[in-house]
C-alpha cells in the first residue's frame, strides 16, 4: 500500500478538551499542528460531562485551592502525586476564567459571577463541610465547554483531520516519538503524521466494561497505541463506577444532581447514605457511594421487582429548580428510566465511568518512563493529557468535577510545554524508520484476509462481560485470578479477529476491530494490575484486604503506596515512588491519614 | 417484555461496490433491553458488519447519529423503536452527498456554521476575573447554546436544500444568534453586516421544519425573527 507523509512541527491525536486546549496553545503561538480526530471535534466525549468543572473561585462560599489539594489528595486515598494535584488546584481559577473568556456560557450567580454547586468530595476547610466549587453550565458542563473550545480553535485556525482514526506511534531505535499513522475514514487510506512532537489527548476506555456510562467511541486508543510501543500503562486498575448510572441504560445521572440536594434512597426509602458517610452523606466520594449502594443491594435492600438498584430522588426540589440547573437530567431521566424526576426518584446503579490509570506523565504533559534508575524519564517527542494520561492527579479515586479541570490544565500544560520545546530548539524533525507504516499496515492487511475468524461484536461482548464480572466494583481475589486467565483468552481470540465488510470507504467494521486491539491492552492491564495489588484503595476494593486497625480501609501503605506500571510485553509489572511531595514551599505535604466521609 | 422482530427497509449505498443506491429488507430479533432505534441498528450490525452509521454518546449530546426516520430526521439514539410504524424507513439526511449507506458528507453543514463566526469576539483586554453577567443576560442564550450541530434542521429546510451554498441554515443562523444574544459580545455590527444578504439570512421563509425535527427542542426560526429584528431596529 502507498502510504503518503505529512510533516507536521507537532500532531495532536483527539479533540475532546485535553487535545482541543493543547491545541490552542499550539496554534496561537503559530506552530504547524495537525490535529486528528476520529470524530468531529463537538462529538467527543467530553461532550457528555454535566455537572461542572472545579475552581476555587470562592464565589458563593469561601474557598481556596489549599482545601481543594487536600480534598483531591485524600480522595485520590494519597495514590495522587502531590507536585501535579498542587499544580492543577492552583491552576485552576486561571484555566476557568480564560474559559469564561472564551465565551463559555456558564450559569450566575445573582451578582452576575460564574455559577458554583457542591460536589461529591469538595469540602471546605480540609474536610468539614461541603464547598461550592463545582463552576457549572446547568447541567451540560462539558457541552458548553467542548463548543467553546471548538469555537476557539476556528478563530484560531487551527488544522483538524476529522474522521481520521489515529493507528499506531512511530519511534526510532531510541525509544523518540516520531508521530503517528492514521487512517481516513472516508477512503480508507493511512497516512505517516511525521512530527517533532506528539500529543495524545485520546481519552478513556470505558468501553471495556458491559456497563459504561462512556461513549461508543471511547475504546482508549492512545492507551493502547502507546502500550504496544513499548510504554508501560500506569495504575490501570484504578476504575471509577459512577454512583448513578441509569439503571439499565447506564446513561449517566450527574452528581451535580445530589450537589443539588438529591437524595439516594434504598428499598425501605431509608437514606442509607447517613450511615455509610455521616459527614458528607451523599456527597461524599464517589467510591464510597457506589461501594455503599453495592452493599444495600447486596444485602437485599435494593429496590424494583429484582431490587437491582436504588434510587435517587429530587421529587423534594422544586421544579424550578430542577428546570432550571438540571434540565439535561430531566430529558435523560424521561427519556432512558422513563420517569419524570419532578414526580418520581431514578432507579439508578453503579456504572464504569472514569479510567485513574494510563500514559504515564508529569505535570508538564510529558510522558515519562522508567529508564537507567530514574522512573521518571521524558520520552523525547511524546506528551499526554486529559483521561488517557495519569499524571496522577487523581490517584486511586477521582473527584467529580475534576477531570474537566485536569483537561485543561494538562491540556494548556501539554501546549505549553511543547511550545517550550520547540522555542528552545529541542524538538526536532528525526528521520523516519524505514518500518514506520509496517505495523498498521499489517493489521489492516490481516482484515483484509482473515478468514474463519470470530466476529468483532462476540470478541469485544466477551471481554466486556468478563471484566464486568472479574474486575467490579468489589474485587474478590479469586475472580481477579481467574480474570486474568479469562482476558488473555480473549486477547488472544482478539488476534483473529474477522470483519465480513471489506470496503474502502467508511469501513465501521474494521474501525471497530482495530479499536478492540487497543481495548484489549486495557483489559488486559486492569485485570493484571489489579490481580496483583494485594490492598484495598480507593475504588480497588478487595475481600482479601479488610478494614483493620494496621490497615484501616484495608490500605497498606508500607507495602502499596506506589504507582503501577503495566508492560504489555510479557504481561510484566514494575512499580514506581508515589511522590508525597508538593511542587512549592507554599503548601505542607498532606500527611497520610484513614480516609472518612 | 419478551423478544421481538423489527423490520426495515434501510438505504444502502457503498460506492466501493455498488454502481447505485439500493433500498434494503431486513429484520433483527431485538433483546427486551433495546428501547431506541439505534439499539436496534446496532443489533443489526452484529449481524451484517457492513451496515454503517455513526455513533457515539448514545445519549443525545454528541449529535453524531442523525439520520431521516420514517422520513422525519432525529436521532436514532432519542427515537423509541415502540414508536414507530414498521417497516422502518431509514435514509441519510436529506441534500448532503451520501459518503456511504447512513453516512452523509457534512462538509457543507459545517462551512456554514463556520462562516457565521461562531466564537467570542470581545477586544477588551480581558479582565483577571470573569466578565460579569446578570442571571437575566445570561437567561438570554438558553434555546442557543445547546445546539449539538446534528444538522437534523439545516436538512430538513427546504430553502438549505436548494441554496446550501448560499444560505447559512438554520442550526448556522441559531448559532449567529447565540452570539449576538451574548452581552459579552462586541461584534454584533459586523455579524449583522455578515447576514444582510438575499440568501444568507432571508432566504428563511419560516416554515419551521427546523422547529419541528430539533431532537433538543430548540428553535431557530424564533432566532432568526430576532436576528430579522435586530437588522430592523438598526435600519432605523
């Protein structure tokens, strides 16, 4: 096959808000960027974020990015790398503000600031009470924050490849990143995005799971580009279950809804919450509450004729209120549960939602690996940000509203640092391999032929179900075992892979057959990672690590209070220090301590 | 519920292989868990892989599945399968190039939207806090922002399908709109100037099939009266 080149000084791979911030940075500095997307930019899957971005801007109840590093901190159960959350919570005020600049149409507040509601985890002074801090768009947060900063790129120029789907990373015999292959939806072409620096802002894998509140498109393609070229895959068994999916259709209920006033009720309309979490009851961190809504209807208090889930009720908020700051989950609620919040509570469950893990970076967007006794080393040429990065800002369990801030600060962070790069000379154009294309081709050309294989849609329904069985929001030692066997059955059966469609144009059919490569390098990781890590951690919860007086929560901090790091070769596993360590002088290291609600 | 067969009659066009379009028969037993249309074409993709369409959020927000339902456009992600007369007629959206099957060229959609200048324009050295705006100023873009660029409306305009080229359409004029209706907007002038044209804006002959097929509820041909206003109110 002929495979074109482009030059490009940088190639960012995704739209959503990481790739869409770095994006701006790059173009309005004037470097050639190409940004590639599989869908058009507005479809990503930021789009479907709801219920705010979090900024200390203290504009309804007093605030300071001070608590929001503790709250994230201890919500991350001190998984989180203190330099980078300290980084993002600073930061914070200054990327929400230049949204606002972007004309992003935030609701107000009476004397005209940008809109705040509690959320899950945020608290004021280091954990007393909740905090206002969720800067919001009523309920459409990242649709209104997606479109501004789409809106933005057009006035700033920059180059898109839309409905191009990203393939393979190039790099050379040293390990540099050299860019990307991809190919073009429309006819099936792949082409050599050869580039001084590379940004993958590809978001998660989601779609691993059977029940995912995650897009079709969200099948961690960067995760995996990156894990077959060599890059180990960080902390992949740290999966965020999402309180409130809706049941059966797994669309998501946003959290903003309890930030509300929204209450979780078992069978017996106890608001069980009270019990689990005293403090924060319904808001407090999302592992908790999926883990106490688990247990309600384990323990045979779940409601519905197969007491399968519980409900979420706001039939006490007036419906101005919930017409006004939750109009979204109105439609939703009516449209997938077919009920009408205003009249009746949400039969909602626990639904995989937010991937912790992935590309390992720092706070500045590089992606760092081990390499000669340093576990952090750059790979010259590679940046990451946004949900297929692990910066690690959220550690073990992430905080709602915090992913729509990390994409932007690690976005604009990724932006700059190359900009960086590329003003001090060190970015530059390295020559091809002559094996560039090979692996892409090779996959394309093994659809093509394969014959007798199984189909895409039984091979990726298998690996659903097994993760969805194995690796769930409780964890049992024996199914991680056998979970492990299970998915490198998968992977394997993953290899032959048949599409009947053998067109050129517009081919779905191999799309979904080359994403399913990358979702089982993902499967593959979580079910190993989590094998291994004998302790319970924020959403990694197993029956073998209980709550004892030496390991409160079932932690092990001597043993466990470092960072995974999944090689796809060979299955292997390493570890790396957790960095307990601010970035500045201004702020202690948030000491280790049990965590409670 | 129990089991149940659907049938369709779906457009079929691969121009790798077929010389034209053709109108395809085909059923799919669906699961008692599948409620909206696109369910079912996923299911149907399980069993014909060539079947192609796009998708995404499955929840109404990404705008990607957009396609003519029994003839009417909407998404097959918000369209109950219980709600529609059998055989169900799927075609791409109406007066763009069809790329493939379900799949329509939405180049033309876009360049519209974009030729609107569909961001921010405020010159002011930007303030170290947020720009302040009343809840009432703010109240002004609900029915405008949430557009999700589906082009179920611009489709289903007559006057976009005879002059795509030339008038913006209607999901184009709602985004115009969302911006002039912005008080931290300062171009309203030159995006007036942008619109007063034969074709652009007035080629809007309200007859509100935009209004109709909006799968958010939303409104263009109220926008565009009010872009009409705004043009008066200045020639005074």
């Amino acid at each position: 096959m002929n495979v074109a080149k482009r030059t490009f000084d940088a190639v960012i791979v995704g739209a959503g808000g990481a790739g869409l911030r770095a994006a701006l940075q790059l173009s309005e500095a004037g470097l050639k960027t190409a940004v590639l997307t599989k869908v058009f930019p507005t479809r990503s899957h930021t789009v479907a974020a709801q219920g705010g971005v979090a900024a200390s801007l203290g504009n309804s109840t007093e605030d300071n990015w001070h608590w929001h590093m503790y709250d994230t901190v201890k919500g991350s159960d001190w998984l989180g790398d203190q330099d980078a959350i300290e980084f993002m919570c600073k930061k914070a005020n200054e990327v929400v503000i230049e949204l606002e600049h972007y004309g992003m149409p935030f609701d107000r507040t009476d004397n005209g600031k940008i809109y705040q509601r509690p959320f899950g985890g945020h608290s004021m002074n280091y954990g007393q009470a909740p905090v206002m801090r969720s800067c919001a768009a009523a309920d459409r947060t990242g649709h209104a924050m997606l479109h501004a900063l789409y809106q933005r790129n057009v006035r700033a120029n920059t180059q898109f490849f839309v409905e191009w789907m990203a393939l393979d990373l190039i790099r050379n015999a040293d390990g540099d990143v050299l860019g990307v292959t991809a190919m073009e939806m429309e006819t099936g072409e792949v082409s050599i995005f050869h580039s001084k620096a590379t940004i993958f802002a590809t978001g998660g894998a989601g779609r691993i799971y059977y029940s995912s509140t995650n897009a079709f498109i969200n099948t961690g393609d960067g995760v995996g580009m990156a894990a077959r070229a060599g890059i180990p895959l960080e902390d992949m068994e740290f999966w965020q279950f999402h309180p409130t999916g809706v049941a059966g259709a797994g669309v998501l209920i946003t959290e903003g809804v309890r930030g509300e006033g929204g209450i979780l009720r078992n069978a017996s309309g106890e608001r069980f919450m009270e019990r689990y979490a005293p403090n924060l009851k319904d808001l407090a961190s999302r592992d908790v509450v999926s883990r106490s809504m688990v247990t309600e209807i384990n323990e045979g208090r779940g409601c519905g004729p197969d007491k399968d889930h519980v409900l979420l009720d706001i039939t006490h908020l007036s419906p101005e209120t919930i017409m006004k700051r939750l109009p979204g989950i109105r439609e939703i609620a009516i449209q997938f549960a077919g009920v009408d919040p205003i009249k009746a509570p949400i039969p909602v469950v626990p639904t995989c939602h937010y991937q912790m893990g992935g590309i390992p970076t720092n706070y500045k967007g590089q992606v760092v690996v081990p390499k000669d006794g340093n576990p952090n080393a750059p790979v010259q040429g590679f940046y990451a940000a946004g949900e297929c990065a692990c910066a690690s800002v959220h550690g073990a369990n992430r905080l709602g509203t915090n992913s729509l801030l990390d994409l932007l600060v690690f976005g604009k962070s990724a932006g700059e640092t190359v900009v960086e790069d590329f003003k001090a000379g060190n970015l530059s154009l390295k020559p091809l391999p002559a094996d560039a294309a090979d692996a892409s081709l090779a996959r394309i050309a093994r659809l093509d032929s394969q014959t007798g294989g199984e189909s895409v849609f039984d091979v990726g329904l298998e690996m659903r179900r097994t993760m969805q069985k194995h690796a769930g929001v409780f964890r049992f030692d024996a199914l991680l075992r056998e979970g492990v066997t299970k998915i490198a059955a998968v992977a394997e059966r993953a290899k032959r892979t048949e599409i009947k469609d053998k067109s050129k144009v517009w081919n779905v059919a191999r799309m979904e057959a080359l994403e399913l490569d990358n979702l089982i390098e993902v499967a593959r990781a979580t079910m190993v990672s989590a094998e291994a890590r004998k302790e319970s951690r924020g959403a990694h919860v197993r029956d073998d690590a209980p709550d004892t007086a030496e390991n409160p929560n079932g932690r092990d901090d001597k043993n466990w209070l470092k960072h995974t790091l999944w090689y796809s070769e060979g299955n292997r596993l390493d570890y790396k220090p957790v960095n307990l360590k601010p970035l500045s002088d201004d702020v202690e290291p948030i000491a280790l301590a049990k965590r409670t609600y | 519920m129990t089991k149940r067969t659907v049938q369709f009659k779906i457009y079929r066009y691969d121009p790798d292989k077929d010389e034209k379009p053709y109108m395809q028969d085909i059923s799919v037993e669906l699961e008692p868990s599948d409620k909206k249309l696109l369910d079912a074409l996923v299911r149907l993709r399980a069993k014909d892989d060539s079947m192609s369409f796009r998708r995404s959020c499955r929840e109404g927000v990404c705008g990607s599945d957009a396609m003519n339902i029994n003839g009417k456009n909407g998404l097959a992600c918000l369209t109950d399968i219980d709600s529609l007369a059998q055989p169900i007629t799927l075609r791409p959206l109406p007066g763009l190039p069809v790329i493939r099957d379900l799949i329509v060229d939405m180049t033309q959609f876009f360049k519209q939207y974009h030729s609107i200048k569909p961001y921010l324009v405020n010159n002011d050295p930007p303030p170290e806090r947020e720009r302040l705006q009343s809840p009432e100023e703010r109240e002004e873009l609900n029915g405008l922002y949430e557009c999700i660029l589906c082009a179920c409306c611009s489709t289903s305009c007559p006057s976009f399908w005879w002059n795509p080229d030339k008038f913006v359409g209607p999901a184009g004029l709602l985004a115009a709109y969302r911006f002039l209706a912005d008080t931290r907007d300062q171009d309203t002038n030159a995006r007036l100037d942008n619109l007063e044209d034969p074709y652009r804006l007035f080629r809007c002959h309200s007859i509100m099939n935009c209004v109709d097929v909006c799968p958010k509820g939303l409104n263009p041909t109220r926008a565009i009266g009010k872009i009409k206003d705004m043009m008066v109110r200045r020639a005074i």
